[in-house]
C-alpha cells in the first residue's frame, strides 16, 4: 500500500475553518436554539437531563433538538456553501 502523505497543516486549516462556520453559525440562532445544542453537544447532556434542567417535557426536548439542527444546518450552507 502506498498512501500520499497527508499535509497536517492543510488538515489543522480546514478544522479551523469548519470550527468557525460552526461558530459564526451558532452565533445566527436563536436562543433557544443554542441552549439547546449547546446542552446537548457540548456539556454532553442526555435528553433526560435537558428535560429537568430546563423543565421541559422530554418531548418538547427532543423536538427543539430536531428544529435547532435543522437551523444550524441552514446556517452553514446558508453562509459556507
């Protein structure tokens, strides 16, 4: 097997980049919106816990987590197509 060898520096810029369409994207949401991904993705919380910490039904949960990533989706390949 030969492979080409992988630019770390051209693979390090394309996560910073994606990381800043992640970001810019985030910043575009509504509130609601990144609470609920920000819960979710990034403290690691599970749906159950969402629920009690927001006091919501599991539900209204998961529905919102559904509506945030279909908003955040849009974002990016509104502004990075």
């Amino acid at each position: 097997l030969t492979q080409e060898p992988v630019d770390q520096t051209e693979s390090s810029d394309v996560a910073a980049d994606e990381a800043a369409a992640l970001a810019q994207a985030l910043k575009q949401l509504p509130p609601d919106h990144k609470t609920i991904l920000t819960l979710f993705y990034l403290d690691e919380m599970i749906l159950a816990e969402i629920a009690d910490a927001l006091a919501l039904p599991i539900g209204t949960v998961k529905s919102r987590l559904h509506y945030a990533r279909q908003k955040l989706k849009e974002q990016i390949e509104r502004n990075f197509p």
